[in-house]
C-alpha cells in the first residue's frame, strides 16, 4: 500500500531542488569549515538543509526533522523525515562531480518513502516501501550476478580512518581478492542507488549515519536487493553498518566479511551513531 501521494511529491521536489542549488555553487567560491580533521562542511549543505526545514515546517508542522548539519529533536511525532542535504561533500567541495541528496521518510520508525537525486546526472532514484523502486520514472531492478567473482562492489571509509586503516584495509584486500573490481565513490547513497539500479552487485561500510542510508536501503530493497547489517543480521541504521547487495552474492559476501579477525564483523570499530 503506497504513502499519502504528498510525501513522495515532497521527497522529490526537496532532493530535486537540493540539486539545483548543489549545482549553481559547484565550482564556485563555496565556504568549507572542518567538522573533524578531514570531515568537511560546506555552507552549500547548511543552505540545503534550512531549504528543506522550512518546506516540512509548512507542509508537514507536526512531523519531525532528521537533518545531518542540524541534528533534529525527537517529539514522539509519527513522521520523521531523515536528510542528507549534500551526500558526498568532500567530492564536492574538491571539484569531484559525484554527490547528491538523499531523503527519507519514516512512519511509525520505518521507511515509507525515499528520493535521492544526483544532480551531475539529472537521476532522480524513488521507492515507496511495498510498491516499488524508480529511476526516473523506470522501473530499477538489481543485477543478475550470481557470484563475487562476477561483481563490482563499492564501499567507503568512515572519517576515522586515519585512526586505524589497518582493519579496513585488510578487509578491502579480502574484496579485492574475491570480486571483479572495488570501487570507492565518494558518496553512500548513490553507491546505494547505483547497487539497486544493476551497475553495481553490492556495497558495504561502517561507521555511517541514518541520513546516509535510510533512503538508500529502501531503494535497494524495492529493486529487490537485499539489506542486512554487516554481520548478517536485521539492518538498524543506529547501528552506523550495512551490507546491500542484489540478493544472490549476500552470503558469500557476508562469509568473507566474517573472514577477518575477530571481534566486530565490518572488521573496524563501529562506532553507535545518532539513529
């Protein structure tokens, strides 16, 4: 059963308009400040983020808002919408044309409705839980891969990696060994979308955030993929891991994660993020 129509024609005109002003800065004098020693923030991801509050504060009072610059309060209301207004800004602000918004609505915790735009493309990728995934209006459908060996996966690597490379590199050597290629994008949420759309078998990364997947995941999910955590269990985006795949290399993929030394199974602290 789909959503009220006004929430996915919501999601859509936010993350469309969120590309349109991503890609009347890019390349221009944009501010950058440092959230950490190498996690940046642009005042292009601030102007996004305060564009979306105030059309769900005008459209939707009563629900509550997810945003990764801003944080958001938690009411207790039903509906919650999680954003991402700028995934991928250190592409972003080095020039690199890979990044896009990413929007998800939840009701009652669980993703109805997601859209993430990649303005560098004009894709536009949507699903609503129960009825289906899209690419601009087409209907998306995971690969066909059966086998590691036949994959392209994707991953990224969390902001803390100068802190303990090793783990995480051990466990990409694993990957390398086993599938087609490895790539690394710059940008969870169209690694995501590229994995529901067939151009990629899967992808994997800890240490993530809620606004980083929650539209993502459904996306896969509708285009028949499959989700879990990166230690095969039910996926919890407050769990910061997860495993997306096209569905028949999941359980290889899972046994070589769990490959590696023991401990945490993404082979790397996972840090309990904000849900």
């Amino acid at each position: 059963m789909s959503a009220d129509p006004a929430f996915i024609a919501t999601a859509i005109e936010a993350v469309v308009r969120a590309g349109e002003i991503q890609i009347s800065r890019f390349g221009g004098d944009v501010r950058v400040e440092k959230k950490g020693a190498i996690d940046l923030v642009t005042e292009v991801d601030l102007q996004v983020e305060r564009m979306f509050r105030a059309l769900v504060a005008e459209r939707f009072p009563d629900h509550d808002v997810l945003g990764e610059e801003l944080g958001g309060e938690a009411t207790g209301a039903r509906h919650r919408w999680v954003f991402d207004p700028l995934d991928g800004t250190t592409n972003f602000a080095h020039g690199v044309p890979i990044f896009c918004a990413s929007l998800a609505l939840e009701i009652d915790g669980e993703a109805a409705v997601g859209a993430i735009y990649d303005p560098n493309r004009r894709e536009l990728f949507t699903a609503e839980r129960g009825v289906g995934a899209w690419l601009n209006g087409q209907p998306l459908h995971v690969s066909a891969a059966a086998t590691v060996l036949e994959s392209i996966l994707v991953t990224g690597f969390p902001y803390t990696v100068h802190d303990d490379p090793e783990p995480l590199l051990q466990m990409f050597g694993r990957m390398l060994k086993r599938a087609r290629a490895v790539r690394r994008l710059g940008s969870a949420a169209i690694d995501l979308c590229w994995v529901a759309a067939g151009r990629m078998e899967a992808f994997w990364e800890a240490q993530l955030n809620a606004w980083d997947t929650r539209a993502g995941a459904l996306i896969v999910e509708e285009a028949g993929g499959r989700v879990t955590g990166m230690d095969g269990a039910l996926w919890v985006p407050a769990n910061g891991h997860i495993l997306a795949s096209n569905g028949h290399v999941h359980d290889e993929l899972l046994s070589i994660i769990g490959g590696g030394r023991g401990g945490d199974p993404s082979g790397s602290p996972v840090a309990q993020r904000q849900p």
